[in-house]
C-alpha cells in the first residue's frame, strides 16, 4: 500500500512539474504585447521587420522565437505630426502584411485573432499612441477605428486641446482648473465606447485619467505603464489609479523600459552619459541625442548593462498590481523600440520566454502566468469589442 501510495504521489509531482515548466507554459499560452513602437523606426529607418535584423527589438524572425502570437503595433509620431502621419504608418504595417502573409496577418477582434494564431501567423493590431492624430475630429477618430485601430491613447506627453498629459499635469503646463477632459473629450471617449476602440490610459494626466474612468462604460487599457509607488515617474499609475483600473475590470501592462521600472536607473544613466561626454556629445552632434544614445550604448556594452535592472524588478511591478487588484487585471506592453534600455537580458520580443521563466520563478501557477502572458487581454479585447 504505502509502495502504491509513494508511486501516486511521485506521479501527482512530475503532472505538477511538467504543468510548471515554464517552456510548455509559454507554448500553451496565447503571448500578447500590447505595446511596441515598430512602424515609426520601420519608416525612418527603412528597414525590413520581415527578416532578422542586428538593431531594434522587433522582427518577425525575433517574434517567432519568443513565441510571441500578437503584438499591436504603435502608431506614434510627436505633436508635429497628425492624421496623416498616422495612415502613413497604417501602409507601412499594411504593406508588410502583404510581402510577408504566411508569417503575419492584420487582425480586429478576439474571433480574428484566435484563428490567426491557430494558423501560427503573427496577429498584428494597431494602437494609436496619442488623441492628437484624430485632429479634433470624430470623423478621423471612426476611419482609423475602420481600418484597424483597437485602442487609442488619449493624450502622448503633450496635452490635446481636450484632454491633458501626464507630462503637462506635472509640469503644470496645464493650469489644474482645465486640467482634465472638456466636453468634447468625453465625446471622444463616449465614441471610442460605440466604436469598441479600447480606451488607452497611458500617458494621460491623473485629472484626465480619473474622467475618463468615470465615463467609459467598457474596461479600459494602460497599455504600457508601472507602479508610482515602486518608481514615481509621472507616467506611472498611483495606488487611487491602480484600484480605478480594478473597479472598472480593465487592464494594466507593465512598461519593460528601465525607467519607469527602476528607481535607480535614471541616477546610474546619467554616471554613464558623464563618463563617455564628450563621445556622446560628438555622436549627438552627427547622428542626433536618440541615435547618439543607442550608438554609445553598442559601442560600450558591458557599462551600458550595469544600469540597466533586473528581470525581477518588473515581476515586483506585476506582483504589486496582483496583491493590490488581483491577477486578472495585468499584462505586457513592453514599449520594445521605444526606449532605449529594458531589463538585462530582455534585448527583444525573443526574450519572452524569459518573463515565463521568471513569473514560475517567482511562485506564479500556470493559469496565472496564462493570463498575464494574454488571457487578459482577450477578456478586456472581448468586452470592448463585443467578440
């Protein structure tokens, strides 16, 4: 008896540690980033995201690797830039579906998206990084919703003339009284609702964020932020924001870029920028202070790394949002060529894999690790959406 009881037990464990191995997980596991700013170094630098590149973040080739099944792409540009600079982006990501279509295909819905996984096609979506690119206008706001847009945030660090930024609130460019959404800001959040377009809180001001919780009556998106409390940046969510996001059944997604996860980062940068100064000021010179940055950081690798955090730091970002909200308001929008320093060892979509091994690391069961990696995001897609 106690031989069969030894022999059931030995085989409840190995179930146990195979449902806990963090490779099968990551393959089950439907992998989602919802935040990643492809299209606009894609136009600028004209390359191929189609095949393996040597810089960057991203490409198919990487997004294969990591096991990653979809990532919405970011439309961004500056407050320069508009609408049109918005469509200009939406070809870009068209056109790459149209040379590469066994490897990736647009997607607008949970229904879409499953399928395109079931087909092992990367599932592309688009999330527009900034209200400023509808112009004002709700019209421009329901033609980027039809051509593919499933989230919109509100503002980027400047404020629009109806909703202000996290980066303006703090800075008191907005004066507090007007701070917020006017009247035709809750327009657009109103039709972003009618539209099933997600409504994005990352970015905006805390009087702007808080308006707009209470007027949506679908959960929201924060598609890459972090914890203030960990690291108070003005782009990260307080506790009030947090529990705002768990009320309303939306969804948080942790930032990777060292910055917002690491309080300690910008101190160690700035010893790295005075340490190679007049380097990076002649890079600057030639190549411009964002080119200059990612050059100096290739030329001098091994001191770039030492400032950089942990994987373990943004799992204690994700642990702080689950003790405070629960497990099913959390996922990933990593911000990959967007930022230019991220988690050592997190150097690409193909280290996915990695934040696998780290959740299971950290005592996470594999329903859990299931729904950070892009259940949740199935379920917020599913409400706004409607399928």
């Amino acid at each position: 008896m106690r031989k069969y009881l030894l022999i059931v037990l030995l085989s409840v464990l190995m179930l146990e540690s195979v449902a806990q191995n963090p490779l099968t997980i990551h393959q089950k596991a439907i992998v989602v980033d919802t935040h990643g700013d492809i299209l606009f170094n894609q136009i600028k630098s004209g390359i191929d995201i189609g095949k393996l590149q040597s810089t960057g973040n991203f490409d198919l080739v990487r997004a294969k690797q990591g096991g990653l099944d979809v990532q919405v792409f970011s439309i961004w540009c500056d407050e320069k830039g508009g609408y049109a600079v918005a469509n200009q982006e939406i070809d870009s990501l068209y056109s790459l579906i149209k040379r590469y279509p066994s490897k990736i295909t647009l997607v607008k819905n949970a229904t879409e998206l499953e399928k395109a996984v079931k087909e092992k096609k990367l599932a592309a979506m688009i999330g527009v990084e900034g209200g400023h690119m509808i112009e004002n206008s709700l019209e421009n706001l329901e033609k980027l919703a039809q051509r593919g847009m499933i989230y919109m945030t509100l503002t980027w660090n400047n404020s629009t003339p109806w909703a202000s930024s996290a980066a303006e609130e703090t800075s008191k460019k907005i004066r507090p009284e007007i701070a917020g959404l006017n009247d035709f800001g809750k327009q657009v959040v109103r039709k972003m609702n009618d539209l099933g377009v997600m409504v994005d809180l990352s970015h905006v001001g805390v009087k702007t964020f808080f308006d707009a919780i209470a007027i949506t009556k679908k959960p929201v998106l924060v598609s890459h932020s972090c914890v203030y409390a960990l690291n108070p940046v003005p782009r990260n969510l307080n506790d009030e924001q947090i529990k705002a996001v768990g009320k309303n059944g939306g969804l948080i997604s942790l930032n990777f870029y060292a910055g917002f996860l690491d309080s300690t980062y910008n101190d160690k940068q700035k010893v790295f920028f005075a340490k190679y100064d007049s380097e990076l000021k002649s890079l600057s010179a030639k190549y411009g202070r964002s080119n200059a940055i990612d050059t100096l950081i290739a030329l001098h690798q091994v001191d770039a790394d030492a400032t950089r955090p942990s994987v373990e730091v943004l799992i204690e970002h994700i642990d702080y949002i689950v003790k405070m909200i629960g497990v099913d308001h959390v996922s990933l929008g990593a911000d990959f060529d967007g930022a230019e320093a991220f988690p050592l060892g997190i150097n690409s979509v193909a280290d996915y894999p990695k934040i696998t091994d780290a959740l299971v690391k950290r005592g996470y069961k594999a329903n859990e690790i299931t729904k950070i990696l892009g259940g949740n995001f199935l379920r917020v897609l599913k409400a706004n959406k409607g399928n």
